[in-house]
C-alpha cells in the first residue's frame, strides 16, 4: 500500500462523513500520517493469540440462500468481525465470508478496479495479498457457536490465517461503520418523524 491509498482513503472518508467538524477530519489524517506508507502491510507479522476481531480463518462453511429459497453450504475463509471482548464472553461469534472472484463474471472490469480499490461499502479487499482475489462480504455475514470453533481450532480443523495490522484494523472500523452507520437517504430518514 502507499501514499496515494491513503490519501483516496482520507478523501472517501470526508466523502461519506459530510457532517464531522473539521478538527475531527485533521485527527484522521494526522493518525493516518504517523504510518509509513513505504511499510505498509495488511497483516500482523506477529501471531496473536487466539481469536481478534479481524482475523481471518482459513475455513468456515457458511450458509447461503439461493434464488430458489434452497440453502447451499459454502465452506470459504472468514473474517471475524465481533468484538475481541465479545468473542471471550458471547455464545456466538459473528463472523463474514471471504468471497472469491477471480473466476467469475460477478464484476465487470471496472467493477473489480472499484472492488480492489476498496470503494464498495459491503466490501473488503486485500490488494498485493496473497488472498487479493477475494473480498470480504459484510452483507453475508453469519453468527457461528463459539464453543464449536474453538473445538475445531483445538482440532486444527480451523486455523487463523492472517491478522489485521494495526491500520488495517482502522479501515475495517471504517469500513464497518460506512456501510451500517451511514445516512439514510434524506426522504426516508423524514418519513421516520410520521407518528412521532
């Protein structure tokens, strides 16, 4: 990754947040700033123990309806998206699939460049990665019984992969709170008001 991303990312962020104060917008590229942009990496060198929120386990067969109402099982890799506290006390962890979209025609050509620049709000990529030909899906995302995988981990059927570095962790916050804590469009958001 480098300067350029983040200044685009900076500019997506004072696109999607209009109403933050201007102090607010200088902490964020003043925090974005004290990273070396030149040794920018997606993931922790380090392993971390256990779970995070973040990770991303090599195999997790989610559940997805089809357009026939039938349910498929789709075993791919998965980011964990709960809370690191939640994930020690909660009964489930919620996790989102990590799609794979090199070898189908879901994207057209400037699609994946929007895809790849992480302009999409459901979505997540990792680009110069090694898993750069998936995204992560947040509009899939799906609940697992904690106990059961900690089971598989203990097993070494469920493995963590890869986990966030610090500033990617920061993106996916970002990411998160765009695509479920965005404005609604003005004309339903005033809709709302009816019967207050």
């Amino acid at each position: 990754m480098n300067k350029k991303f983040f200044d685009e990312f900076i500019k997506y962020a004072n696109k999607i947040f209009p109403y933050i104060d201007m102090e607010t917008k200088e902490s964020l590229k003043k925090a974005l700033k004290q990273f070396d942009t030149s040794k920018f990496s997606w993931f922790t060198i380090e392993k971390i123990e256990g779970i995070t929120q973040g990770d991303i386990l090599n195999m997790i067969p989610f559940t997805w309806q089809e357009d026939d109402g039938n349910n498929k099982i789709y075993p791919t890799k998965a980011m964990v998206l709960s809370n690191s506290c939640d994930i020690e006390n909660d009964k489930y962890i919620i996790m989102a699939p990590l799609v794979y979209y090199g070898n189908t025609n879901e994207f057209n050509e400037e699609q994946v460049q929007t895809l790849l620049n992480n302009k999409y709000n459901g979505k997540m990529c990792f680009p110069d990665t090694k898993i750069k030909d998936y995204y992560v899906d947040f509009s899939r995302m799906q609940s697992f019984n904690r106990e059961v995988i900690f089971k598989l981990m203990k097993l070494n059927k469920i493995r963590v992969e890869y986990s966030l570095s610090q500033i990617a962790w920061y993106f996916l916050i970002t990411k998160l709170t765009i695509h479920f804590m965005r404005v609604e469009d003005h004309k339903l958001f005033e809709e709302r008001l009816v019967g207050v």
